[in-house]
C-alpha cells in the first residue's frame, strides 16, 4: 500500500526557507573559498609558469559557476514566494466551508 503525498503552502515555504539558510550560505562560502586554494610560486615546479595561467583560469570558472548557481537559488527563492502565495490562496479556496 502506498501513502499519498501532498504538495502544501508549508512544504513550499520549507523549502524556500532551506534554500535561503543554508544552499545560499554554503554556495557563497564555496566562492569564497576559492581564493584559498592559490598556488603560489614555486608550487607548480619547473612547469609552473605554464600551469600557473591554466590553474587561475580554473579558478575564475568555478568563481563563475558558483555566483551562477547563487543566481538561480536567488531566483527559485524569489519564483517560490509566487507559487507559494498562489498555492496558499488556492488551499484556502478548496477549503469545506459549512454554513
């Protein structure tokens, strides 16, 4: 036998909560730290001139991928505010009402 699931104005808001806690603090410290992973002359060795180029250009892509993902959790948190109201407002008007 299996359980139904429903979707709620609650689950909705949870979610949106969690993104706002912790997906967007954890993704804003993951870019931060970044920066932590430079390899300072002479790490790379005899080859380091040429990777040294390579490396921080790694770096500067992962920079930009991070502030993308920052980008669309900030924009799902902000489409979830919409589809939570509307979602609210529908549980309220499928509501039984006795007179």
């Amino acid at each position: 036998m299996t359980q139904d699931r429903y979707v709620t104005s609650t689950c909705i808001a949870n979610i949106q909560r969690n993104l706002g806690e912790k997906v967007l603090p954890s993704l804003r410290r993951l870019k931060q730290d970044v920066g932590s992973t430079d390899v300072d002359f002479p790490g790379f060795g005899t080859l380091g001139a040429v990777l040294i180029g390579k490396y921080g250009g790694v770096q500067d892509d992962v920079r930009g991928m991070v502030e993308d993902s920052i980008d669309t959790v900030e924009a799902w948190i902000a489409a979830l505010e919409t589809i939570k109201r509307n979602w609210r407002l529908a549980e309220e008007n499928s509501a039984v009402v006795y007179k």
